[in-house]
C-alpha cells in the first residue's frame, strides 16, 4: 500500500481542532503503531529513543573511521624503491641540502647563489649519466612587469630574478613539451622545506628517473625550478611571457604546497581540456583529487593563488595544479623544515608525478589535444582508492535525469492525493517551509554563540583542539533542529501516524535536494554532482525497498538498506568536509584581524550538521521522545562553552609534535614624511606590530605589557595609511601597533629622486622617478584631488585603470640590478598649488645584516614560544610632486 493510499482518512489535528474523516474506515495515519515501516496493524513501533541514537552513532562513527583512515593512509617506503623509478630517499638528501641554506627570499645569496649552484650541480650529474634523452640546461634572469588581481588588485614589477630551466627531450628533439614547475625561494624566516623545496627535491628525482628510463619519450618535458613564487608569482610570468621554450609547451603540472606533508590534491585543472585530468586519472598511482576544491579556490574565498594562474593567463596553457594541503598551522614559519615532511609524503608525490610527466611525454593528446580541448571534467577520488571522472556535459545529463526520477516520484504521490482528497501537497509545502526556518535558527543560533564567544575574548579556542569547534558549535545546531522538529510533531502534527511524517520529511529532503541540484546544474557547477548524490542513492534504495517497508516494517534487514542508501552521499561529502576543514582551520589563523573566524568556522559547522542530517529528520518523528537526546546535547553545549568562556582552551601551542602557534610580523621602521618643498614636517621611529588572527594582542599584553591598546596606530592621511605594507593587506588587517623606537638606518641607504617632469601635448605631466634599495620595494600612488594618473612606464605605458584610489606597485629584483627607473603621467583638472600627486617609498631588508636590529631581537625574544614572529626592517618614505 502507498505511503499515502490512505490519507484522505487521516485524523488531522491543528490547534486542538480534529477534522473529521470522511470514511469509518480505520486510519493509517492514526497517532500509534507508526514505525519506519508503517502499514497498519503489522507496522513496528516507534523507535526507542535510545536505539535511535545508538544506530545512527554507530553509523557515523564508522564512517570517520573510513575516512581518517583514507586520510593517514600513505605508503611505506622499502629497500626496493630505489630500483623502482622514484627514489624518495634521494629526493629526501636534496630536500635536506635545500633547506639548510636558510630561509630563501628573493635577491639573498641563499636563493640566488647557495641553491641556484646546487640545483645545476644535481643536473649537471644527471646530465651525466643520462643514456637515451638530452639534457639543456639555461639560467634565464627576466625583468618585467604585470597586474594582479587578488587582494584587491596591484602591479608588480621583476628585475633580474632567477629561473633555472631544464629541457629533457629525445635525442633527436621533440617538437612539443610538457613544462613541471616548482618554486626554491621561501618567505623570509622560513626554511621553507614544503613551500616548496620538496617540490623542487621530488622534481630533480623525476628528472632522474625519466632521464634513465627504459620508456622512450615521444616529447620534450621542461622542469621549471623558479626562483621567484612567494614575490607574487613573478618567475613564472618571466618565464611564460619570455623564455624561447615556451612555444613547445602544450600542458603544465604546478607543484606547491599550502600546509606541510600528508597527500598532494589536485585542486585546479583546465581550462577546459578534458584529456589532462583524464591523463592524471590513468597515470597517477595514488590519486587524490576534487573539482570542489578547485570550485572553492577558483571562487576567491582562499587569498592566495598559484603559478597555476601565472601559466593559464598568459600562457594559454592548461594544466594541473597540486598542492601538499595538511597541517598548514606551521606553513611559512620557522616549524616548515625538511624532518616534518614524511618520507612517504615525498614517496606519494614522486610516484604520481614521474607517472604522470611519463604517460604525458608519450601521449598523442600532448602533440595534437585541439580535438580534446573543449569541455570541462568533474572528478573526484572515492577515499584514494580511485578517481571518477567524467565530462560536464555528461554530468548535467545525469543530473537532470535524477532529478526528473525525483520529480516522477513525488509527482506521483501528487498524482494519489488529489485522487483521493488528501493534504499531502500542503504537508510537504508545510513540511519544506518548517525545515527551511529550522535552518535559518540553527544557522542564526550558532551565530549569536559564535559572536558571543568572540566578544568574550575567547575566538579560536579550537586552533589547538579542533573537536572543541565540533562540540560546541555542532551540539547546539544538532539540539536546535532535533527540538524545532520536536516541536512540530508533538504541536503540530498532533497525533498524525509517525511512518507518515517520516515518509513526509523523506520527500522534503528529497525536494530540497533535487531544487539544489537543477540549480548547480543550471549554474554549470561541476559540484552538481554531490546534490546529485543526495537524490539518486536513497531515492533508488527507497524504490528498491518501499513496498516491503510498507508490509513488514522496521525489520533489520530493511533498516540496514535504508542506511545504506544514504551510505555513499554521507561517505563522500564527509570526506569533502573533512579535505575542508584541514584547509581552511589553520588558515583562519592568518586570515586577519577582521574576519571573526568563529563566525566562519560556526557556519561551515552548522552547514555540515545540516546536510548530513536532511534524511536522518524522519528518526526524530518514529522515536517516542527525543527528551534525553535534547538534554544530553544542551548539557554537552552548556560545558563546552563554559570551558571556552572560561578560557581552558588556549588557542595556541608550540609542543614540538604538532605546533599550532599565533603569527607575528614585526618591522622595525623610520618613517619620513616630505611636503612639496622637499622639506622633512614629520619623522618617527618604532617597531610596527602586526598579528595575523582575529585575537589580536590579548595573549600577548600580559607578556609583553607595552603593547596594549595605548600603542595602537592610527591611520594617516597618506597613502596605506603611512605604514610600509609589503601587500596591499591594509583592508583585513586594520589592527596593528606602533611601539616607539631607535632610529633605524640601514647600511646601505635608499634613494628617491625625481629625474623630470616634462609638459605633454595632452596638457598632462609626466613625472620620471628613479629609485635604488634593497630587493623588496613597494610603491604607493595617490593622485591627489583634481588630478589622475592616465598612464604609466608599468606595462610598456599602457592605460592603467582610471580610479581614483591609491595604487600599489611590489618591486623585487636578484642579486644585481640597476636603479628603478619608472615615470607617471598625471592629468591635472586645474592649477595644483598644493601638488598633483603624493608618493611613498618602503624598503623592506628581508636578509643580511640590515634584516634585524638590536631593537627586534630584544623584542623577538620576548614574545611566549608560542608565537612565530617574523621580523625585518623597513623605512616609509613619502614625497608630494
């Protein structure tokens, strides 16, 4: 009997009022003998409370036990590797050798001496032994200039950097070439051992395993160590938009790193052409891959990007782009050294990418892929074990045929209950309009305890002890929808059969999920396929087993294919949240002080409390009482955020095994201001303080008791306020601290000068500049109020945007590079007695004997282990033209 054969008999109850049936006939949707089964006097009764929620604990936790163990799982590392292609133990030796010489900033002798010497020695000894390919080696040093577009856009400008290229290819040549990147310079005070020198180990390996290998190459491979990344992606524009090579080039793999060891996910694909992942999917040994992961970074939500974009932009190249993604607590600090790095990490990473780099070099899609090129893949791995991957086109098929079997199902139950005057129409409306605001409190709930543990002064007590998150934000969402629902059946619904709502809310999670579907469909969004998900496997398993449900009840046999139906869409989106939520936490911890990452954090929470239980809503309606559920989950909450709010989870910690530390920037800065007349109206000294997290300076006052809010800088009228941002940052970062200090003079001493300033035929005014400093300059523009700047030497004097902000050039240069030259035509709207345009110079020492004052070691060392300080000095220097 359908679940709804027999509404039109259903004893209705609505603020104490019953509506009459229209027939003697005994009700199938009486309050009583309801159970999951349903069908009359033979149904089962309800569920025990207790049974209730030991079954779906039981089944929860198996699924984390699968997918924790997907996650850790990597490879051992035998004796035999060796004479398998991909040694990981040598790669491991130049990982070593790379990361002793220090931190590698661009322009230090360490990037551009130490390690440049050491990757040619290690080609030159592959070059050889090399038997069957040839090895070319050439040292490119490219000056140029281009735009970016994250943090809110800026230009950015090279001089001299270094690029070490290698081509391996046949003997007798090759006409095409697959291009492996990955970048050897690092932040300034990291080693940098997985951002990126183990790219950059695991890339000479693969260079050695393919330049002995048995299999013969059809095509040219190009390995790409460059030395210029972390200064905003620039070697790889030198390289893509100058070097001679680049023409053989039909595809790219991009190795980086946002977090320390674990597995390498490929995060980003395209454009378009299909036949790349296609290529990763048969040649990679152990592949972990996500089209959402490459949805979620392609969207912006992460400030950050890769060499990826440098290659898709300007090169027209299509590519893989993986990256390292676990622990990223410690990624660009003094903890990222080569020891932290598993050996089978390196092992993981070396066998996918010299399979890869092989399979690709002797394809004939590399060679010829125009017929391959159009359209988009969505892909997926299954645990590691295994990728599916099929094209977008094919995926929007499937999803509108699931949908259409969602919409034939429920049509269908329509179809009966206008047949048979039943409500069940306005019961799913009621039901989707109940779960709907149900979200919203749950949503808005864990809001209001998100704020009020931040104003508390207690954000980020779950840094260092993540399932805190977990437990405080997840009970009160999960105690907020089992009592919304609660409520519902017991004021409501009134005495209406239990199977009833159940079936009920089956088919309002089912309506929601199939709306979702159609509207990622209809959006081209490749992560389509997880709503897809959602429909299509417990829908099949309630067709499958509905009619038996109906006769025999909750049996167990039955409960366990209920289960299994949602078995799959649970599995995976568990697995996509956890690959989330190793992301994203330690990046709230430099995300800046005005994102309250407890509010993110609380809304991922809820959002995932949310969609695994949409089809675990009929449970609350076939139990008899939720009431010790409800308690249990309320005094979970109630002791969590007192522990929280009392503040016995501190959010940091600096224990060797697993640093979780707070980040600190620290420069020790002169800053000069000039009026029109070049004459000095203002000049001070200190150190300027910036943390990296919402918590700001509340842990640190007690330790360092100076830097409290009596320090706290003020903006000034100047461009960036008046401080020497290294990015333009200043929009999240709006906290920071100034503490009084000695004058800062580099050895070395910068020099500003105007060269010209000529009348153009446009009536406008050219201003040509010349600049020299250290290696990392950054310039700050603002035309001042009746003027703009029209044009500019950045890109060969092409138009730049017409706002009227102020903009943001990053200058870096190698080891030797002449003076910075650049000129500005600005355009006056009258006569400017008070100057046409204000410009300031910051100098920032990231090595050498100017990096660190007495002043910044005395302070460093006063900040609690628990911190990562990162410190240099700098000066601000500001002129008005």
């Amino acid at each position: 009997m359908s679940a709804v054969s027999g509404e039109s008999q259903a004893v209705r109850i609505r603020g104490g009022r019953a509506a009459e049936p229209r027939a003697a006939a005994p009700s199938p949707l009486r309050k009583g003998r309801g159970g999951l089964g349903g069908g009359g006097g033979r149904a089962a009764g309800a569920l025990a409370e207790a049974a209730a929620l030991l079954l779906v604990a039981a089944y929860l936790l198996l699924l984390w036990a699968l997918i924790r163990l997907s996650l850790q799982q990597l490879l051992a590392v035998g004796p035999s590797d060796e004479r398998d292609g991909f040694d990981a133990k040598t790669a491991r030796k130049h990982l070593q050798h790379i990361t002793d010489f220090g931190p590698r900033p661009v322009g230090s002798p360490a990037n551009e001496v130490l390690t440049v010497n050491y990757l040619l020695k290690q080609i030159q000894k592959i070059k050889e032994n090399a038997v069957a390919n040839s090895i070319t080696v050439d040292i490119q040093r490219p000056t140029g200039f281009f735009t970016i577009d994250f943090l809110g856009g800026f230009y950015s400008y090279y001089d001299n950097i270094t690029n070490v290229a290698v081509k391996l290819e046949p003997k007798n040549g090759a006409k095409h070439a697959m291009l492996a990147n990955c970048h050897f310079d690092s932040v300034a005070n990291s080693p940098g051992a997985s951002d990126d020198a183990v790219s950059c180990a695991v890339m000479l390996e693969v260079l050695n395993a393919l330049s002995n290998s048995s299999i013969p190459l059809q095509h040219a491979v190009i390995f790409l160590f460059n030395g210029a990344e972390e200064n905003i992606l620039q070697a790889s524009h030198g390289f893509i938009t100058q070097h001679p090579w680049v023409k053989l080039i039909r595809a790219f793999i991009n190795l980086e790193a946002a977090g320390v060891g674990g597995k390498e996910l490929v995060f980003q694909t395209g454009p378009e052409n299909p036949w790349l992942v296609q290529a990763y999917i048969r040649a990679a040994k152990h592949p972990f891959a996500s089209v959402v992961g490459q949805e979620v970074f392609q969207s912006g939500i992460i400030p950050s990007d890769t060499d990826f974009r440098i290659y898709r932009d300007y090169g027209n190249i299509p590519g893989i782009d993986l990256a390292f993604i676990e622990n990223g607590y410690i990624y660009h600090t003094k903890y990222d050294t080569a020891d932290r790095i598993p050996l089978d990490s390196i092992k993981r990473a070396g066998d996918n990418i010299l399979a890869v780099l092989q399979y690709l070099a002797t394809s004939e899609e590399l060679a010829d892929s125009t017929q391959y090129r159009h359209g988009t893949m969505i892909f997926f791995d299954v645990l590691g074990l295994f990728v599916v991957a099929y094209p977008q086109r094919i995926g929007a098929i499937i999803n509108y045929l699931v949908a259409v079997a969602a919409v034939v199902y429920l049509g269908k139950k329509f179809s009966i209950s206008i047949n048979r005057g039943s409500h069940y129409r306005r019961d799913l409306l009621y039901g989707i309009g109940v779960t709907i605001i149900c979200w919203f409190i749950i949503f808005v709930t864990t809001l209001i305890v998100a704020v009020f543990v931040s104003l508390t002064g207690h954000a980020m007590s779950w840094y260092s002890h993540f399932y805190v998150s977990v437990i405080l934000y997840g009970s009160i969402a999960l105690a907020k929808l089992i009592l919304i629902h609660t409520l519902a059946k017991n004021l409501y619904y009134g005495n209406m059969n239990d199977f009833y709502l159940a079936e009920l809310y089956f088919d309002v999670s089912l309506t929601i999920w199939c709306c979702t579907l159609v509207y990622f469909t209809q959006r081209d969004l490749c992560s389509a396929y997880v709503p897809g998900l959602w429909v299509a496997f417990p829908l099949l398993v309630r067709l499958l087993i509905g009619k038996e449900l109906n006769e025999k009840g909750a049996t167990v046999k039955l409960t366990a294919i209920y289960f299994l139906g949602l078995f799959i869409p649970h599995l995976l989106t568990m697995y996509l949240f956890w690959g989330a939520f190793e992301m994203f936490t330690p990046i709230l911890g430099r995300s800046g002080t005005e994102i309250p990452p407890d509010v993110v954090l609380a809304s991922i929470i809820a959002a995932y409390t949310i969609i695994l239980t949409t089809y675990f809503v009929s449970l609350i309606y076939l139990c008899r009482s939720t009431k010790w559920t409800l308690l249990g989950l309320v005094t979970v909450f109630l002791i969590s955020v007192t522990l929280v709010c009392s503040g016995a989870f501190f959010p940091y910690t600096s224990d060797p095994a697993g640093p979780h530390p707070k980040r600190i920037f620290l420069q020790h800065t002169t800053r000069t201001f000039h009026d029109l007349n070049r004459e000095v109206i203002k000049k001070d000294s200190g150190i300027w303080i910036n943390g990296f997290d919402y918590t700001l300076m509340s842990h640190i006052t007690p330790h360092i008791p100076e830097i409290n809010h009596t320090i706290r800088s003020s903006c000034e009228n100047a461009p960036f306020c008046g401080f020497p941002w290294f990015l333009p940052v200043s929009g999240i970062i709006r906290k920071n601290w100034y503490l009084p200090a000695a004058e800062f003079s580099p050895k070395t001493p910068d020099t500003f000068k105007l060269i010209s300033n000529n009348k153009m035929p446009s009536e406008s005014r050219r201003l040509t500049f010349e600049v020299t400093g250290p290696s990392h300059m950054t310039l700050y523009i603002r035309p001042l109020e009746g003027t703009r700047m029209i044009q500019s030497s950045f890109g060969d004097g092409s138009s730049l945007d017409n706002n009227y902000g102020d903009y943001f050039v990053f200058y870096s240069h190698g080891l030797q590079a002449p003076a910075w030259k650049f000129w500005l035509e600005i355009q006056t709207l009258d006569l400017m007695p008070n100057g046409m345009v204000v410009i300031a110079v910051a100098s920032h020492h990231f090595f050498g004997e100017d990096q660190r004052t007495a002043e910044l070691i005395a302070l460093e060392k006063r900040f609690p282990e628990w911190c990562v300080v990162s410190s240099w000095s700098s000066s601000y220097n500001l002129f008005v033209f």
